[in-house]
C-alpha cells in the first residue's frame, strides 16, 4: 500500500505582507504567462495574495490549508474575463510556494 504524503509546513511568517506581496508579483506574472497578459490577472493576484496574507497571519503554516483556502475564497472570484479559475489559482499558488521552498512539485522531494 503506498504511503500518505507528509504534509507540508511553510517557516512560521515574519513578515505575511512581504510575503504576500511576493505572492501577488509572482503569481501575476505566472499568469501573464501561461495565455496572454490580461487585466484581470493584476486583480486575481491580488486577491489570492490577501487571502493567502490573512490565512498567514492567522498563523497558517500548513500549505494544504492554505491552498483550500485560496481555493474556497477565489470561489466568489468573477472569473468571466480570464481564462483562470478557482483550482488553477489555488494550484499555481501551491507550486509556486513549493517552488520557493525547494521542493520538487513531481515527487514531494527536496
């Protein structure tokens, strides 16, 4: 039987707003990236990186928490002018902070 995959604890936050403004620059240009460079995607950013900012300051560590709390929030998200949704959103933050983290997003490896 395969094993469960361990969970993954981000550092405790010194800084959530530094952070979240990472967030917010990093996932913006992700998502200019990925199709073509869309106003909208300044506001997703945005919105991702405020919730993922208060979850932080909540003392939120654990990565799956807050992917499903970006996921559950970005929900409310009007989302008829991207090509985005909830779960890309969620999924971009999740291997973008595992990115950060040095963790291989392929296997859960350092």
């Amino acid at each position: 039987m395969a094993e469960p995959i361990a969970p993954i604890t981000l550092p405790p936050a010194t800084n959530p707003s530094q952070e979240g403004e990472w967030l917010q620059a990093t996932l913006h240009q992700w998502l200019d990236e990925q199709f073509i460079p869309e106003a909208v995607n300044r506001d997703i950013a945005h919105r991702a990186a405020q919730v993922f900012v208060r979850q932080r300051m909540e003392g939120e560590n654990d990565l799956g928490s807050l992917v499903m709390a970006i996921l559950t929030e970005m929900q409310a998200f009007d989302f008829s002018q991207s090509f985005f949704g909830e779960f890309a959103v969620a999924n971009a933050v999740s291997d973008l902070l595992l990115d950060s983290l040095g963790i291989d997003r392929c296997c859960g490896a350092s």
